[in-house]
C-alpha cells in the first residue's frame, strides 16, 4: 500500500548532520514555530548503490506558488493531480537523464551527495528568511522517545525524501504509489529563487503503472530505471518509443485571440519518422486528446489543443504518451511564463 502519512514540512532549518558509514542519511534539524523535527535523507541506498540526484538551481515549476502560499508548519499532502503533493513522472518534475548517480561521500570539493545538500543547508541556515520545504513520510511524536540525533524529546520528523515509486518486487513494494514522491525544496526570497533537490535509487523504474506506480515493464527488458532506448534504430513503432525521442518543445498557452486558440509543438529528434497513431497529450488535470499522423525527422510538428484538454494561464504541465500509454516526455510552466498574451512559451529539455 502507498506511504500512509505522505505530507510536506515548511519551516527553517537550524541545525544538521553529515551523512556516514554507519548512518548513511545526511540529517536535518527544523524548527516549525518552535516545534523541532528532524529530516531524514537517504544518501545510500540499502544496496550501497549510489543514489540518482537532480539539484535544480532555478526551480520553476506551478508547484513552488502552491508552497509559497503555505503556512509554516506540517501539511497532508493529498495524492491527487494540481495539488501539493510530487510526483517525479507525472509532474514532469525532470526528465530521467538529468537523474546521475553520485557517491555518498568522496575525496574533493563537491563531488557527493553529503556536498550537494550541505551547500544548499548551510545556505538556508544562514539566511533568516529562508525556507526549507521536506516532502515524504512523518513519523512521531514519539513521546517517550528523545531524537537520537539533537536530542528533543518527543521525537518526531519526516523521512522517505526520495522517489517512492516504481520499487521492484521485495521490502519496498508496498510503499509504491503516484503523487507521493519525496523531495527538498528552498525557498530563498531575497533572491527570489526556489531550489529543489530530487533523489531516485537506481533500482526503482523510471516508468511505473498509473494505478500503484508498481514498475511498468517496457518492451526492451533491460531497461529499469534508466531513460529507455530503442530496440531497432532504424523502425520505431508506436509502442516502443524512447523517452525524450519526440518532445515538447513549447506551447501556446495564452492566445490573443476570441475563442482562444491554444498549441503544443512537437520536435522528432530521430533520423526516422514517427507515427503517433493512438498518442495522446495530456493536461495538469490528466485530461487527455489523442494524437494521429506522422512526425517526419527531424522535424516540427504544430498540434491544435482541443478539448477536454486545456492550457491553464495560472501554470501547469503537458504531458506526452506514447500509443501504449508510456510517458516519452513531459514539461511544465509556471504563472510568470504564461503571462505575455500571444507569445509561445519555449521549452529546453
């Protein structure tokens, strides 16, 4: 079954601990209006494999409007489409490649995992207007527990602060589920600059079930939790595409005109066309509108938004499956791109 107490913390961090050896989480000491908890974040996976990370610098996404607007303190996270609650694949979060493994701890500057939280912690801690936000699994009050890493008593924290989807079979099976991914997010004001750190154990499947989020088994069967890749170059069906082959890469969310005429722009990436027969695109609210023709090399594809899709000017998220109903990319944008009427909002990745 999903994670049972999935929520968001906000508050401000005060104090932490490198992860080790023996304790291979790197630890978070926050205060929410003077209450204190304690972040866990797995660094190590049980395996001892490394952990997959993703540090986004500039965090843009409809999501971070949603924290802002949050009281300090802890809040359930529904796990439902447009809310507050993460989901890696179907928030179009990232797309899988940015995803890189990285060491728990190594010899040299910035080169691991304990380096690449503590730059942005100390950071926060520094700055009395700085926010950290912890998405994942509460624990406590545990009342006749003191915290076994700053010693307040009782203890309590939040914990799971990774991908929670697409485990394999075993232990971790029954914490899969959608929109209940973990994650650490800073808010830094002054600056106005939201930074967002996702981590992915390498055994959990980048392509996961709509239902459970149990791992969706793809047709090239070594393929788990890396971005997929074509079993033949040089024919590609509808089924069988890889990720970010054919990709979004901007959209018209805002038009000028009466009615509004809203797009989704397309690029194949490959030497060989692509059918989209059985396609589809999707919207935040997971409305979807299919897809049909082709998609020559190379090329640009304009595709009219019908309904029961539709682009919302307050921010959201497009997605694009494949005729099985596997994601192949997605992207996302916030109020602030959508705010120039009549201008087609470009995409990178």
């Amino acid at each position: 079954m999903p994670l049972k107490n999935y929520a968001v913390l906000k508050g401000r961090p005060i104090n932490n601990r490198l992860a080790t050896g023996s304790s291979p989480h790197y630890q978070v000491l926050v205060s929410e209006n003077g209450t204190p908890h304690r972040i866990a974040i797995n660094v190590r996976s049980q395996d001892s494999s490394e952990v997959q990370f993703l540090v986004r610098s500039r965090f843009e996404h409809p999501v971070t409007e949603k924290l802002g607007a949050l009281s300090e303190g802890l809040h359930p996270a529904p796990p439902k489409p447009d809310g507050i609650a993460l989901d890696f694949i179907r928030s179009n979060l990232m797309q899988p490649w940015e995803l890189k493994p990285l060491p728990m701890s190594a010899a040299g500057p910035d080169n691991d995992l304990n380096e690449k939280i503590d730059a942005y912690v100390q950071r926060a801690m520094s700055d009395e207007e700085a926010w950290i936000y912890a998405f994942g699994e509460t624990w406590g009050p545990e009342a006749d527990k003191a915290d076994r890493y700053f010693g307040f008593k009782p203890g309590r924290g939040i914990h799971d602060i990774h991908m929670n989807q697409g485990n394999p079979p075993g232990p971790y099976a029954d914490d899969n589920g959608p929109f209940q991914d973990g994650g650490l997010v800073f808010e830094f004001p002054r600056e106005k600059q939201w930074v967002a750190i996702f981590l992915k154990f390498q055994s959990q499947a980048w392509h996961t079930q709509d239902g459970q989020a149990n791992p969706f088994l793809p047709a090239d069967p070594d393929h788990v939790g890396e971005p997929h890749t074509p079993v033949d170059r040089d024919q590609i069906p509808p089924f069988d595409v890889p990720d970010g082959l054919v990709r979004i890469i901007g959209a018209l969310v805002n038009d000028v005109k009466t009615p509004e005429h809203e797009t989704v722009t397309l690029l194949n990436t490959a030497d060989v066309p692509v059918d989209l027969t059985g396609w589809a695109i999707k919207d935040k609210q997971k409305n979807a509108m299919a897809l049909k023709g082709t998609i020559a090399p190379g090329a640009t594809l304009l595709v009219d938004v019908v309904l029961p899709v539709a682009l919302s000017n307050k921010g959201g998220i497009i997605t694009l499956l494949n005729a099985d109903g596997t994601k192949v990319h997605g992207v996302s944008y916030t109020r602030d791109q959508a705010r120039q009427p009549g201008r087609t909002i470009p995409f990178q990745s």
